[in-house]
C-alpha cells in the first residue's frame, strides 16, 4: 500500500464512521472535525525499512496552543505530558509556536483502529490544553468552522 492509497482508505473510513471532514488538497490533508475545537489533521507519508520496502505512516495531529514561546513552557512540563498519554505525544513546534498531540501509525487501520485514534488523540489534547490553561501563553487553535470557512 503507497501513501496515496492510505489517504483513500482513510477517506472512506471517515465516511464509514460518519465523521465530518473537509480535505485540503493543496495541503494533501484531511481536516476532521471535532467536538474540542481545532480538527484533528491527518496526513500521510512513507518510511523505509533496513530492505528499502517503503511503508505507509498515517499521522495525526491536534493542535492545542499556538503563538506559544518555547522559552515559556518548561521541558519537564512536557515531559510529564508524553508520560502521561499512552498513545500519543506532544509536541511543541518552535518556530511558529504551535503546542500539538500528535500520533504516527505504519501500515493501515480498520475503522475501529481509527476511531479510538482520533478519540484519543482529541482527549489527549483536551485533557493537555485544561492541565495548561493561559499558563503556557498563546492562544486558542482555529477550529474546524473557521479553517474551513
């Protein structure tokens, strides 16, 4: 399977599992909505193994803060916030500023695998984003209306 046919196959997931979404094709990412807020990004890509087989990775990524100052969110902080989820990581971007949860995938997820995905990436990030409240600095994500719009 290529990432393009894991995009496909991700498409008609979402459509099975009746989640809204809107595709960005400039971008070659789906915006999915959510009930947090932002949406949750999916995307593809392809590693290789040690044979050079090229593997499609399916990733996901919400966001939780943006215009956040690396300088004002402490390591430990976020190194307490990878410990704590199971399936998930966060990431701070630093140079646009941008606090996401994120989670990669090899191969391809049945609507089941997919569902409890991106459920648990949305509580990951809404959990994340009421632990740091104003704390970290930034502000609130787009949501899934006003990305679309």
């Amino acid at each position: 399977m290529t990432s393009e046919e894991l995009y496909s196959l991700t498409i008609r997931l979402l459509d099975q599992l009746e989640w809204a979404y809107a595709e960005s094709e400039e971008d070659g990412v789906v915006l999915v909505a959510t009930d947090y807020g932002p949406p949750i990004i999916i995307g593809t890509d392809e590693i290789s193994d040690s044979d050079d087989i090229l593997w499609p990775v399916l990733w996901l990524d919400v966001a939780v803060r943006v215009g956040v100052e690396a300088e004002g969110i402490s390591a430990e902080v976020l190194g307490q916030a990878n410990q704590d989820m199971l399936i998930s990581k966060v990431a701070l971007e630093t140079e646009s500023g941008r606090l996401a949860v994120q989670h990669e995938c090899v191969g391809w997820p049945g609507a089941a695998e997919l569902r409890v995905t991106m459920e648990m990436i949305i509580t990951h990030a809404s959990e994340l984003s009421g632990q740091l409240g104003d704390d970290v600095g930034g502000e609130a994500p787009a949501t899934f209306s006003e990305l679309v719009e």
